[in-house]
C-alpha cells in the first residue's frame, strides 16, 4: 500500500483502503448503495471514483451472481490491478474522450446487456456521467427506473471547445 501523504502534485496516489475489514489494509465492508440481492446480474457503471464502491458490492455479492463494470478513467494507466479487484474477469475500462461519461456512454451503446427485468444497475461517479448513463439505460434500454441506483460524488465544469 502507498503512503498516501507522499505522492507528489499531478503523481496519481494509488488506491486508498478504508478501514472495516478484518486487518488494518481491509477494504472497507461499507456498502454505498443498497445492493439488489432479487436479481440474477449486476452491471456496475461509472469512473475512476466509483471502483471502491463497485469492488464494496461485487464482493457483497453471491458468487453465482452475474456482474459487468466498466469504469472510464483519464487514462489507461489509471485502472485498478486485476490482483486488487473481486471479478477482474469482468472489468471493463475505457479511456476518457472529452467529457466525463462520454467515452462510458459509447461502449454502453455497444453492449448486449442480460435482461433488463432480471439486472440491477449501479452507476456512480460525476454527476452528468451518471443522469445520461440512467437516461440511456431507461429510455433507451428499457430499465425499470427503480433498477437503475446512481450515486453522483462530483461534477465537474465542462466547457465544450
């Protein structure tokens, strides 16, 4: 684990872990959204600061469980090593391409996705990532709206160009 009080400015600082497991580097058993334990699949969506919270469910999940996640980050090299994630089998990660969510919208509009009557999706991260994701999953996808729980922890400024 890095010692988070010394990354440098602009020098990404690694995963922090919270506390609430069994050792001091435990991830945390905290659950940020109420997990659908009626449904055969989870599809969890969002950006770099949702991983945390999808890893949270994904392990709070029965092994016989579908999950699908797919994570846009600033770069590639900004993705989670496979050794630290539940399911790596499962992950997905896009690069960001202009404005937050962006880049995760275009691989979600090519996706065939379980059925919507039997999947629960989990979308966090920045605000307008996570009101277009839901939208495109509801109107477009035909998700129940109660099947589809966002989380927004930021949002930023974007201007266009």
């Amino acid at each position: 684990m890095r010692d988070l009080t010394r990354a440098g400015a602009g020098e990404p600082v690694g995963r922090a872990v919270c506390g609430g497991g069994h050792g001091r580097d435990s991830p945390s058993r905290a659950l940020p959204i109420a997990l659908d334990r009626s449904v055969e699949a989870h599809l969890f969506l969002g950006d770099e600061t949702s991983v945390a919270s999808a890893e949270a469910l994904t392990r709070a999940s029965p092994p016989e469980t579908l999950v699908l996640a797919c994570f846009e980050v600033a770069s590639m090299d900004h993705r989670w090593p496979d050794p630290e994630l539940a399911r790596p089998e499962k992950v997905r990660w896009v690069a960001r391409a202009g404005r937050p969510g962006s880049a995760l919208l275009s691989w979600l509009a090519g996706q065939s996705l379980s059925s919507t009557n039997s999947t629960t999706a989990y979308v966090t991260g920045e605000a307008w990532l996570c009101a277009m994701v839901h939208a495109h999953l509801v109107r477009g996808r035909g998700f129940p709206t109660g099947a589809v729980r966002t989380r927004p922890y930021w949002k930023t400024k974007f201007r266009s160009s």
